[in-house]
C-alpha cells in the first residue's frame, strides 16, 4: 500500500513529507497513521516531545487545511508541528519577491504628512516636502529633491545604502539607525553613499569608493561606476 505520509530525519530533527500526488483527505489519514505508528512506538520507551516539520511538496495548503494538520497532532500530546512548508509560493509572495527585485522609478511629490512605502529599490527623481517620509525595502538612488524623512533597508536592514545627495533632508536612515542632518552637513554631495560602517552607525563615502563599501553591490552591478 502506497504512504502518503513518509517520516524522514533531517539534520535539524524529523520531517513528514505528505505526497502531494495523492488526495488531501488520504494525505491526513496518512498523516494520522504515521503518528499512531510513532505513538505505539515511543509507548514502550522513554517519552519526550517531539516537534515535526510539514513537507506538502506541490501542493499549497489553504489555512483550513493547515488548520486540520493542527487538529490531527492536537490528539497526540508528545507531538506537535514547528513548520509546514511547500515547493510553491502564492501569487502574492510572487509579486512581493518580484518587487524586491525590481527597480522603481518615482517621480512624485510627497508632501508633509505623507508616507510612501515601496518594496524593492528605488530611483527617485521626484521631492519630498519637510514633514514627508519615504520608506523604502531596498536601494534608494536620489536624483530629485529630499527636505524630508528618506529611509532605505526598512525596516531593519543594514545592509541598503542611499546613494545622491540628501543635504536638505531632516532625516536619513538605513535599517533601524538614523542620522539628523543640518545646513552645517558638509559631507554630502550628488555622489555621496550613505550606509551603515560595521560599527553599526551611518556613515559617508563616495561613489568611486563603493567597491570597499559595499562589495556584494559593487559587484551586482558588474563592478563599474561611470563618473
């Protein structure tokens, strides 16, 4: 008879991979067999909780679903799940993996009050009002006007950069660290690199010097600055 259910060990601990050729109710029976199994098995040892990780395969688990995944270990006290985990993504994770990739190109006033937050990085070429705030999850490249709050790696990578000249701007941050700026800032210019040192406080260098400040960047976009 064919398992729907197959117990594997892992490095990290025990894994239940439940094909995802067969039908889901058979899939769970299969499930509730295999823990019945391992319950008869343990019953003559020593008992101890054990925790498994959920492998569907293809198959996308609605919450209702994974909800029944739930119901079945509730009936067995040593045993509970710590994951379960597909070879698919949802069309929403899809386009979320593709906005992380992609470059945005923003041409838009934000004025005071206003929150923008985009995904991905971004070139921007538009103003930001005193009062307004760009949050952004990748690279900022600032063409345009900044008198406002810019944020890159939001909202807790360090590892972004802003890239242009933010003089006027009230804030920069990158990730969860920030820096206040003033008129007094002489540090930055149109080819200024903002980043975090590994000291973990923002610091300032220049364009032709991001091969040293951020090699895995300098070498995404084929080791070449022009200027």
């Amino acid at each position: 008879m064919h398992d729907a259910a197959v117990l594997k060990g892992t490095n990290d601990g025990y894994e239940i991979i439940l094909d995802d050729q067969s039908d889901l109710g058979e899939a769970l029976a299969g499930l509730r067999r295999l823990l019945e199994n391992l319950r008869d098995q343990a019953a003559s040892g020593i008992s101890q909780a054990i925790s498994f990780d959920i492998q569907t395969g293809r198959r996308l688990l609605a919450a209702e679903d994974r909800s029944k995944i739930e119901t079945i270990f509730s009936d067995f006290s040593s045993f509970s799940v710590h994951k379960v985990t597909s070879d698919v993504i949802t069309k929403e994770e899809s386009n979320r993996i593709l906005e992380q990739e992609s470059v945005h190109v923003i041409d838009q006033i934000i004025r005071n009050g206003q929150e923008i937050h985009i995904q991905g990085d971004v070139l921007f070429l538009g103003k930001i009002h005193e009062g307004g705030k760009l949050f952004v999850g990748g690279n900022i490249y600032v063409l345009g006007d900044v008198h406002g709050i810019i944020q890159a790696g939001y909202p807790d990578l360090e590892d972004k950069m802003i890239i242009g000249d933010v003089h006027n701007a009230q804030q920069v941050r990158i990730g969860e660290q920030y820096e206040i700026l003033d008129d007094t800032n002489t540090k930055i210019s149109e080819n200024t690199v903002v980043y975090v040192n590994d000291l973990h406080v923002l610091d300032y260098g220049k364009v032709e010097s991001l091969k040293q400040i951020n090699p895995k960047f300098f070498n995404r976009i084929g080791g070449v600055i022009n200027g």
